[in-house]
C-alpha cells in the first residue's frame, strides 16, 4: 500500500495535511483510520465542522455509487460529534457538501451545522439546500444511486476528466 499512499495526497492541499495531523492550527475533535473531524475555520453556526476522508478526493462531483458508505460513514462522524456536544435532535442538524465551482478546498469534506436556525444570515446561502452550491446528504445519496455501478477502472488519480 506504501505506493498508493502518495498518489491519494496532495501535499498542496491543506485538508491533507490536516488529515496527516500536521497543520498545528487545526484541533482534530475526532478521528479514525479513514476520516477525521475538526471545526470549520470560518464557523456559520454555534456548531460548525468538516468532516474528511484522509484520502484525497476531489468533490461530492467525484463520488459515485460505491462511495454511498463512504459518505454514510462521514456523516455518521459529524453526528457522533454534535451528541458529544449535546445536539441530538436531528431536525436542528444540517449536513451537506458544496458543489464545484462552490467549494473553498478541493478536498472532499461533509458540512455539519447546528443548529439551523441560528445558521448565520450572511453565511445562510452558502447553506441552502438543494441550491447549486449545496447539496444535502439525502440528496447527494439519491443521486450516487443513480450512478452506474463501478466501471473495471478507479479513477484516484485525478487523470478521468476528458482525457480519454
Ligand atoms: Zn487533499
Ligand atoms: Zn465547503
């Protein structure tokens, strides 16, 4: 696996290094061997944080079907966290990614705000569900599923986009 290490990190991007525990401005609230969790830099609610897979992907552009559990694990994370902070009720939670070109870091990362109504009003359009920027998780669900199942070929190494 040592080969494939380098070609999932990008050492320009700073997700990466935060997944590799070597940004010392970003406190890690929780972590596991695929994913790691920390508070979003520019809060737009009391609870705000990123939750990342420590392989370098792209976007929710990027997903397909076979990264369903990947984004159920992700966000599994992010609520794991809110009830550690005493937030259980769900209808009080929003969880979504941002779309290109509406993304700040090119590194997947899952958005968990709470609670929603006292989500910034500056920041509430970045927020909007089901907009052109922000996707939900229920939605970005459905249309994983209606991606055609895996081809013979990963694309991790960023080359799938009209090359072919
Ligand atoms: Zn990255
Ligand atoms: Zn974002």
């Amino acid at each position: 696996m040592a080969s494939d290490e380098s070609e999932k990190y990008d050492e320009t991007c700073i997700f990466c290094l935060i997944a590799k525990n070597q940004d010392k401005e970003t406190e890690v609230i929780k972590q596991n061997e695929e994913l790691v969790c920390f508070r979003d830099i520019c809060p737009a609610a009391p609870h705000h944080y990123l939750v990342i897979p420590r392989e370098h992907i792209h976007s929710c552009r990027s997903l397909s079907r076979e990264h369903i559990h990947l984004v159920e694990r992700m966000t599994s994370m992010g609520t794991a966290v809110l009830k550690e902070q005493g937030i259980t009720n769900m209808e009080e939670v929003r969880l979504g990614f941002h779309q290109p070109p509406f993304i700040s870091v090119g590194h997947l990362h899952l958005h968990v705000l709470a609670p929603v109504r006292k989500i910034s009003t500056c920041f509430e359009y970045k927020f909007t569900p089901e907009t052109d920027s922000f996707v939900t998780v229920e939605s970005l669900r459905k249309k994983l599923l209606k991606t055609a199942p895996p081809a013979g070929i990963r694309c991790n190494f960023g080359k799938c986009f009209g090359l072919s």
